[in-house]
C-alpha cells in the first residue's frame, strides 16, 4: 500500500494531524467552559506528532510516548539537528499528562500563548525537514 493521507508511514499524515492539534491550541475559548489546560494539551499534541513526523522521514522507529524530551533526545541520537528553540519544546509534556486531567495545578492564558509558540515552532521545524526536502 503507498502511503496516503492517513498511513502513519507517511510523514506528511503526521503533519496534517500536527497541524489540525494546533488550529486547534490557537482558538482563544469561545466560552468559560473551555479551558487553557485543554487548549495546551491541543498544543502539546501538536509538538508530539511533528517531532514524530520528523522520525519517520527520517525511518527513525519510535515508542508509544508523550515525552517530548525523549522524542527529541532520539532524534538527536539519530543525527537530526535540534535546534535550542526546539528543545524548549520539552515544556509542553507535562500538558500531556497533569493539565490533562483534574488536578492541584492551573494554566493560565499566558501559559496558553507560551504553549502555542513553542508547538507553531516545533510544527514549522517540522515542515522545513520533511517539506523542504521535497
């Protein structure tokens, strides 16, 4: 089977899942009854699956992880350049497990606004590996 648009060998199906977490991560709640936490987690989501795009371009295997520092210290450890900006993005994991869910912490919309940046630049990192290489 070639890959298409949702076979998770194509690292372009990655991408498009990346990009559909973040469209969602940047919407400002429309009520109340939306939070931050969730918002966030839409941006962590988008970082994990660019990061894992990256890796299957580059036909690096990859665990069932949430953990953006360790997607992104495998990457390393197959010779993919991660930029600094980049590793900032290991700040999004815990969006992935503690605002997820209720709990004693809080995100405020600053940790929202912090959270989107760091996901539009690891999903535009993305992109220029995978899509810049044509």
């Amino acid at each position: 089977m070639p890959p298409g648009r949702d076979d998770p060998a194509d690292p372009r199906a990655w991408l498009r899942r990346a990009r559909s977490n973040l469209a969602r991560a940047r919407v400002p709640p429309p009520t109340p009854e939306v939070l931050y936490e969730d918002l966030c987690f839409d941006a962590q989501q988008a970082a994990e699956k660019a990061i894992k795009a990256v890796l299957v371009h580059r036909a690096v295997s990859f665990p069932k992880t949430h953990d953006l520092n360790h997607l992104l210290s495998l990457a390393a450890r197959n010779g993919i350049d991660i930029p600094p900006p980049i590793r900032e993005a290991d700040r999004l994991t815990r969006h992935a497990f503690e605002s997820r869910y209720p709990g004693p912490w809080s995100v405020s919309a600053q940790d929202w606004v912090h959270a989107v940046a760091l996901a539009e630049g690891v999903v535009r990192w993305a992109e220029a590996l995978i899509v810049g290489a044509g």
